[in-house]
C-alpha cells in the first residue's frame, strides 16, 4: 500500500534536488524512497555525489592496504634525492 508523505524544503532545494534527479534519469520520489529504506536497514544517512569505486578498483586497493600493513610492496625511505636515484637505479635492472 502506498501514503503520501508531506515534508517542508526550502523550494530551491526542492528545485535543485529534482534537477538532479531527473539529470540521474530517476523521478524524485524514488531517490526519497531509496534513502528511507537504507535509513531503516542500516541506521544511517549517507549522501555522495562521487561514484562508487568499480569492483575491480575496490579489490586492487584492499590488496595495495593489505601489503602496506604488511610492509610489503613497499620502497625503503630515504634521506636524499640521490639515495632515491640510486634506489631507483637498482629496481630497473
């Protein structure tokens, strides 16, 4: 069963937040919809306009953070540009 639910924005945001939502090609009551359920499911209000990380990406990173915790994958520090150099110097032969 559907309910209207009535709430007070200022009309800009309302304006705003519409424009978006039809940019996202979705109407915006199902942005509202889809942040109440994600309210209740999780206890939480999250609000992003960045993409989320690809599949791909997340597990090249938890990899990357895995090694550095490890201390693995890792280049020594150093005290000179030249210790660098020949640090690098090493690494391509």
């Amino acid at each position: 069963m559907k309910t209207v639910l009535n709430v007070k924005t200022d009309k800009d945001v309302k304006e705003r937040a519409q424009a978006l939502a039809k940019h996202l090609g979705i109407p915006l009551s199902t942005v509202v919809n889809i942040q109440l359920k994600s309210f209740i499911e999780t206890g939480e209000l999250k609000i992003s306009r960045e993409p989320e990380l690809r599949p791909e990406v997340k597990a090249e990173l938890k990899i990357a953070m895995r090694d550095a915790k490890a201390g693995t994958g890792l280049s020594p520090t150093f005290n000179t540009i030249a210790e660098m150099k020949k640090w690098l110097g090493t690494q391509s032969t």
